[in-house]
C-alpha cells in the first residue's frame, strides 16, 4: 500500500488518538504537508520543540507555518515574551521611569513622616480608650498595666547546701510576689455601663489630607465592630467617619449596621443619603429593598431589586430577596382572594345586630358632611375589629376595608365584590350597607368619619407631620362642596399609602356625581383615574382597566389614564394592548420615560413571543390629534428663567474660555521654549480672540514676530500693548527690536532710552543702544552721498504772501522758509518731505505732495511711516485744499490709505479731536455731488474710518 493511501485512510478515520504517541513516520515534511487535523499538528510541533526525537529546526518552522495556514489563532504558535528590562529600554526611557519612581519614594516617605508627627490627635490621648469590646473595663491612657518605674524585688540569699534548701518556705515566697504584685499593678476602673463615645469629632484646624486619614481611621474601627458583631458601636464609628468627610462606603456600611439592628427608618435614610451622592449605587438598591422589604413595601423592594438584577444578573442574594417577597405577594393576594368574603360577611351580621340601635338619619351612603374630619381609626384595634383580611404584613389596610364599596346601583363595584362567588349568597341588606358606608360599622376604617362637632374642614395627614394641615374642603373643578371634600380625601389618603380607603373615597365621589347630574366630563374622569390609581396600587388590575377605559371614554387621549391602564394591561401579560397605550402616551408626551423604558421592555417580549413579525399582531395605534400633543407642552419659561439661564451661559462660557486661553498660552510658551515660533504664533493670535484686552499675549506674539523677522507685525503689537500698559519693559524693549529691524534707529533708541529709564540694570538695553547709535551715526553720514545737500534758505517775512521761491527747485515746494521735495521715489523721500511739512504745520505742502503722489503708491510710502499724528495731518491736508479741487483724488486717497500696514492699530489710538475732524471730512466727501462715486460709496469708505 503507497503512502498517499495510508495518509487517506489515516485522514478519513473517525476517530484520532490525540493522547497516544506520535509515530516517528508522522516527523516528516510530506506527512506534515498533506495532514489537515489542526490538533494533530499541535502534538506534532510539541514533540519536535520538546526535543524527544531530535533537534530539527527547519522541520519546526515547516510544521509552525503549515499549521498558521491552517489556523493563524492556535494557541501553539504563541511565544511568551521576554520581561522588559533596562537592556530593552532606552537610556531616556529607563531614566524616566527610575526618575518617577524615586519620586513617588520620596514623597510617600514625606506624606509618612508628616502623618506620624501630627499633633492633631494629641487630644484624643487626654480621652479614655474605649473598653475593650465584651468587657465592662477600661484603662485611662495616662497609666500603664505595668508601672514602667517598678521597684526591683529585694534580693535573698539563696540556699547554699541542702540544709537550707530544707528549711526554704516556698508558700511563703510565693505570698510575698502576689502581695508586691497587688501593690505594682493599678486597679482597673470598671464602669457599670457601656461609656459613650462622640459621634462628632472636630476637625476645624485639619487640612483636607489630614481629614481623609482620619475619617478613613474611623470607618476601620467600624469595619471591626461590625466583625465582631458589635453593631452600635460600628453605628457610632461610621457617623463620626461621616462627620469628618461625607463617603458613600461611609454611608452604605452604616445603613447595613442599622439594618442589623433593625432600625429600618435609619438605613433607609443611610440608602438614600447614598443614592444622592451615587445615583445607581447597586449596594444601596440592595439594602433600601431589604428595609423596604422588613417595612411591608414589596413594590418598591421589588423595583430596586430588578434594577439591581439588571446590572448583576448573578447577584444571589437579590436573586433569593426578589423569590421570598414574590412569594409573600402571592400568598397575600390568595389569602386576600379567600378570606374577603368571609369577613365580609361577619361585618354585615355585626351591623345586622346593631340596626335597632342605630341612628338611621343617614339616607345617603356617598355625601360626607364637611365638619367630619378624617382619620378615626384606633391603631390599637385587632385586626378581626377593624376587618383586615389577614393581611397586615402587607399593609395596615388593605382590601378589607373597603366593605362600603358595595352599593347596589354600582356594576363596577358589585362585580368586585361579587368575583369567585354568587352574588345572591352574600347579599347584603341595604340599611346593613348604609350603616357600613356611614361609619357606624363597629370596625371602623382609617379614613372613616367621627362624630366630631368641631366644624373644622382640615385634617392632619396619617403618618405625616402633625403641624401639617390639608385643607379638605378646597374646591375641586365643578364638583359640588361635598364631592369635592370626598375627592381630597381620597388624595389624602393615597398619598399616605391607604390605597383601600382612598378607593372608598373615590368610589363614593362618583356614586354621588351620578347621583346629582352634573355634566363636568373633566372631573368625573380624574375621579376615575384616581380610583384606577387605586386599583393599580391594590393589584386589582382588572378593575384599573375598567376604570381608565371610562376616563378615555370621557377624555380621550388624557395621559394618566392611558398610562395606568398600559400598566395594568402589562401586568396581565397582555403585552400588545400595553404596547398600543403606551406608545399613545408618548404620541402625547415624548419625556415619559417609563413609557420608553417599558416599550423597550415589551418589544423584547413580543419579538420572543411571536418571532420577526410581532408587528403584524398589533392592534392599530391610534394617531394622537395635534391639539392632544400641543396641552402637553411645556410653557415658555420665564423672563426671569431665561435672565437665570443667560447668566449661567455667560458664566460657563467664560469659564470654558478662561481655560481654553490658559491652555492655549501654555501650549504657545512651550512652542516658544522649542524654538518653533510660527506654532507659538498661532496659539497667541488664539488667545487675544479669546482675551483681546492680554497685554502678555501682545508681548510674547510680538516675540515670535521678532523671531521670524516680521518686524513691522511685531510694532504693531507693541503699541498694542503700549496702549493697554504704557510702562511695560518688555513692549518697549521688543518695539525697538523692531525698529532696529525696519532700520528706524532713531525710534529704536529712544524705546531702548525709556527701558532703561525704567530699569537701568538691563544690560541688554544697554548693549543694544550702543549698537544703535553707532548705526544711526552711520546712516546719517551715508545718507544722500551722491546728491548734492540742497540749500534751505532762512529769511524774515513779515506776511506768509512774501515767500520767495527757489529759483533752482522745480520740483520743490517753498513754504514757511521750507523746501519740500514734491516728487519722491521712495518711501524715505516720502517721509522727509511729509515730516517736514507736518513739523512746519505746513497742509498747503502737504495737499501738494497728496496731489502730486499716485494713490496705490500712498500705503507703500507710508510703511514706516505711520502713527496717528501723520494720518490726522493728511486727514487735514485733503479736507482744507484737496476736496474742493478734486474731491474723487480725495476719495481715492481715502480708498487706498486703509489698506496701509498697521493702519487699524494707528486708527485705535487717535484722539477724540482727530476723529471728529476724520468725521467732518467724510461728511463733506458724502455732501459732493459726483460721477466717479456715489454717496452709498463715500459711506462704505466711511465704516472703515470711523
């Protein structure tokens, strides 16, 4: 048989021994190709790396690269990796790290040798310690069990020969060490109480760190008390925790002591406490649904426990607290559903027995007179007296005593009362049932009606504050007095948890709505709504349906019907119908988010109960009318609302740019330590956005101008600066940088002169003005060499008329004794002849040179040039001699000025005076008429000016 067969036969075998040994004949290079079992060739490359049938290093890397084509994730092909050493880092890097570490030693080193030399808890030592737990006996800190200064026992002889040791009294000996032990040892103070310790600690003189170590040591001594099962102690040492610093474990360890001592209003605040500072905090859901669970709340136990099921769903102990207490609401509502009629019944033989003594001038079992103030209900009363239907651990009144409930023109009412049983069997006679509505039932109900004559219309709410008051005669919609008295007692009593009495309330409100015709569909539906509420709260979820339908039927489209009765379809299971209302609630009102949570919560549902198309199985959803939506918005807020809401925008806007422009400056003096200017430049022009009024910003900006050689930007920036602080050293020092750099020597030395005004100690001010005025010499001489010096002629006038012109200067201008150059070539040219006429106060030379001057050439000239006297004694030149002869040079001037470098910065720092003439011109300029420009024109021109 050749090979390939045997390989085919090997390869199509049903079974492969992983566990046996690998044959020699499999370590070949053929065998290895051809074999396509991804275990196999596992064991085959372990053998050949282990070495056990030789070292064949190319057969390894033949069997490694086969086997990566076959599976590239296989565990065998993984290689460990080598631990990083200071061999495997860079010089820098391992630096780095001994760097941090050494840090991290000596600073933890200090924070120790700071904690251990506190003197803050030198008074704790003036205190008792505590006694030791279990016992009654404590020793004051400032004595010792052994005396540190006992005095040394008196040295004996000791025997020398077996004759003394004969006459040695050891009974004796012994005596006297336990008397000089009695007398060394002090005795211990025994308390006959546990001593109390402070829940408070003062911690007015610590710091923040010192504060943290503290609370941090009490929360300690409160973990080994509640190890030790001492509970109250642990109490104690987790609020003096808390009053140091508020922590939430602080709080969670506490609720659980005073869980174990059974303090359930305490732990429940403790939850609370902790689901403020940490909402979500699942060790809080837990503990609030065990006291909940201890108070007979099962529905919000059963809520807390769900939402912690849901972010653990292997939590045991909330897995086996959700069975018991769904346990307990099954047999509560079985017991409830068995021994109501019962009870029932025993109610209507008692009123049967009393109807001869009983005053019958009560005719109407729903109108309650408005002097009857509610609550009469003894809490001492058994629960057979007050007719509970064995179901006192769930709550202090339940179903049972809605015995009044049975009227006999009520179908709602009649089929409750009459569900699981004939209705002929427990009849009741009516005067029986007018007697029961009107409180004259011996067991009475909670919200029953007393006999009391004080005429007063408010009542205290059950289990509230007793200085609260409600007042239960405040009108309801257009319901009459007493209706609307027995509508605010049913409020009151749900909001106190007494849904059955509530219902009761509700009930006879309605009753008595039929009863006296009104027509008000509004109020009738939040009764029903409100007795829905009941039923919902109650698990009568049959009778909530009923209800809500007949408030949709008088209101459609109300919300809080539509939303109970999705509830009560959901705890049915009949999920479509639930799903249908709710997403109606959210047509109506898109922020419920329980409508939201429990659509997700259904969809899930149905899709796992009728698969992809659950869709189909839908009833219709009825599309909500947009008047419905509309009453369902929110109102717009108030000025003052909106005033409240500005400013907090302002404010957090200006905090998020207060960090933004300290983030930015960094990241700008970081560019300029790294010597990358253009970046550092960006950053800066960043900032002044953010603060345009940072005369550092200017400053260092005007720096990395300097730095890139941008000196007239750099200029600019300095009187920026200037302006904001007319002393600052740095501004005028980098200003004359800059004007070294435009080689303006004279105005460099005069900055270089005011910087060491201010400071003669810069030595590189001085060094630099001696350098300055060595370059201003040298211009000076060099300027001009090949023109001839012109001749300035001085004469005394007597009239500005006898000016007696130049007879060799035919491109020069004479006036007030001075010669002015009317054709310049360069922007030098153009300096000297403008500052001179501007030092002679000379506009009629300067409108001459304007004239004489193209306008596209006027901002180059003025380059260097320009500051805010200059642009004022132009502005006067073409407003005094040019407008009126050529108003559109004027205008054309004026266009091309703006667009001079610095122009907006020299434009910031004119004068009040020198702006009004600016406006004057541009007044005058508009007035014109033209063909060459328009008024809208000279306006537009204007806006960049003025």
């Amino acid at each position: 048989m050749s090979e390939d067969a045997v390989f085919s036969l090997q390869s199509h075998s049903t079974t492969v021994d992983y566990r046996g040994k690998v044959p020699v004949e499999h370590l070949d290079y053929d065998y290895i190709e051809k074999c396509k079992d991804v275990r196999y060739l596992e064991k085959i490359l372990r053998i050949l790396r282990s070495g056990e049938e030789g070292i064949y290093p190319h057969l390894i890397k033949f069997c490694e690269s086969h086997l990566e084509k076959l599976d590239p994730k296989s565990r065998a092909l993984r290689k460990a990796m080598p631990v990083a050493t200071a061999a495997s880092l860079s010089k820098d890097e391992w630096s780095q790290i001994e760097d941090e570490l050494k840090r991290w030693q000596e600073e933890t080193k200090k924070t120790e040798t700071t904690l251990k030399h506190q003197s803050v808890f030198d008074d704790l030592v003036k205190e008792n310690m505590p006694p030791v737990r279990g016992s009654n006996c404590f020793v004051p800190l400032s004595q010792k069990t052994v005396l540190q200064e006992r005095k040394k026992p008196s040295k004996c002889d000791l025997p020398r020969d077996y004759r003394e040791w004969d006459k040695f009294d050891v009974e004796k000996e012994c005596q006297k060490i336990e008397e000089d032990m009695e007398k060394t040892d002090p005795p211990a103070i025994i308390n006959s109480g546990h001593p109390k310790i402070k829940t408070q600690v003062d911690t007015s003189l610590l710091s923040q760190q010192e504060k943290l170590f503290l609370a941090n040591r009490e929360k300690d001594k409160g973990n080994e008390a509640f190890r030790a099962k001492d509970y109250e102690e642990a109490v104690t040492y987790y609020s003096r925790s808390l009053s140091i610093i508020t922590t939430v474990a602080a709080y969670n360890n506490r609720a659980q002591a005073e869980i174990k001592l059974e303090h359930w209003h305490n732990a429940l605040k403790d939850c609370l406490s902790v689901l403020e500072l940490e909402p979500g905090n699942l060790k809080a859901l837990l503990r609030r649904a065990v006291v909940y669970n201890h108070m007979g709340n099962f529905h919000m136990a059963t809520e807390d426990l769900r939402t912690v099921l849901r972010e653990e769903p292997q939590n045991t102990a909330a897995t086996q607290l959700l069975s018991q207490i769904e346990k307990k609401t099954e047999e509560c509502q079985q017991e409830k559903q068995c021994k109501g009629k019962k009870i029932l019944i025993q109610e209507i033989e008692e009123a049967d027995n009393q109807t001869d003594g009983d005053n019958k001038a009560h005719k109407t079992a729903c109108l309650v007179q408005p002097s009857q103030p509610v609550g009469g209900e003894e809490r001492s009363a058994t629960p057979v007296e007050r007719g509970d239907m064995g179901n006192a651990h769930k709550k202090p009144h339940g179903r049972g005593d809605g015995g009044p409930h049975a009227e006999s023109n009520n179908s709602h009412h009649e089929h409750r009362r009459n569900r699981g049983g004939s209705s002929d069997k427990y009849k009741v006679p009516h005067d029986s049932k007018e007697k029961v509505a009107n409180g004259s039932s011996k067991r009475g109900s909670t919200a029953s009606v007393q006999g009391d004559q004080s005429g007063s219309g408010k009542a205290t709410p059950v289990g509230g504050n007793a200085g609260e008051t409600v007042n239960l005669d405040a009108p309801c919609g257009a319901l009459p007095p007493p209706l609307a008295r027995l509508k605010n007692e049913g409020n009151l009593l749900f909001k106190n948890g007494q849904f059955a009495d509530a219902l009761e309330k509700y009930s006879q409100a309605i009753q008595g709505y039929t009863d006296s015709g009104i027509d008000s569909p509004e109020d009738l539906c939040i009764l029903y709504s409100n007795r829905a509420a009941c039923y919902l709260k109650d698990g009568n979820s049959q009778d909530c349906i009923q209800d809500c339908t007949s408030a949709l039927e008088l209101q459609p489209f109300s919300l809080k019907p539509l939303l109970r009765r999705a509830m009560a379809y959901e705890s049915l299971e009949r999920y479509r119908k639930a799903y249908v209302d709710y997403k109606t609630v959210l047509q109506i009102d898109v922020s419920v988010q329980a409508a939201h949570d429990s659509v997700n919560r259904i969809t899930r549902l149905l899709i796992e109960q009728d698969g992809p198309e659950w869709r189909e199985k839908l009833p219709e959803i009825p599309l909500v009318p947009l008047s419905a939506q509309q009453h369902r918005r929110e109102e717009p807020p108030s000025a003052e609302i909106l005033q409240a809401r500005a400013e907090k925008a302002a404010r957090d806007a200006e905090r998020k740019a207060e960090v933004r422009f300290s983030a930015l400056k960094q990241e700008g003096n970081d560019f300029v330590k790294k010597s990358q200017y253009q970046d550092a430049l960006e950053k800066y022009t960043e900032c002044l956005k953010l603060k345009p009024e940072e005369c550092a910003i200017y400053t260092n900006r005007a720096l990395c101008y300097l730095k890139l050689e941008r000196f007239a930007e750099a200029k600019q920036d300095c009187d920026a600066a200037l302006k904001l602080e007319p002393t600052n050293k740095k501004a005028f020092y980098r200003r004359a940088m800059a004007n070294k750099g435009l080689k303006d020597y004279l105005a460099c030395s005069s900055d270089l002169q005011e910087v060491l005004q201010q400071d003669p100690n810069v030595q590189e001010a001085e060094k630099e003005l001696e350098e300055v005025t060595k370059l201003l010499r040298q211009s000076l001489a060099s300027a001009s060499p090949n023109k001839p010096r012109k001749t300035v002629p001085i004469t005394e006038v007597e009239d500005d008329e006898n000016v007696t012109a130049v007879p060799n200067s035919k491109n020069s201008c004479k006036g007030e004794d001075i010669s002015i150059n009317l054709q310049p070539t360069s922007a030098y040219e153009f300096g000297q002849s403008l500052n001179a006429a501007r030092s002679s106060g000379n506009t009629v030379a300067c409108a001459e040179l304007l004239a004489s001057t193209a306008p596209e050439m006027l901002p180059q000239f003025l380059s260097t040039q320009l500051d805010g006297h200059t642009i004022s004694f132009i502005m006067q030149a073409l407003h005094s001699h040019l407008l009126e002869k050529d108003p559109y040079l004027v205008y054309q001037h004026l266009n091309h000025l703006h667009t001079a470098d610095r122009f907006s910065v020299v434009l910031m720092l004119l004068e009040k005076d020198e702006r009004h003439h600016m406006t004057q011109l541009f007044e005058h300029l508009s007035a014109v008429q033209s063909t060459q420009f328009t008024k809208n024109d000279v306006q537009n021109l204007a806006n960049k000016y003025i």
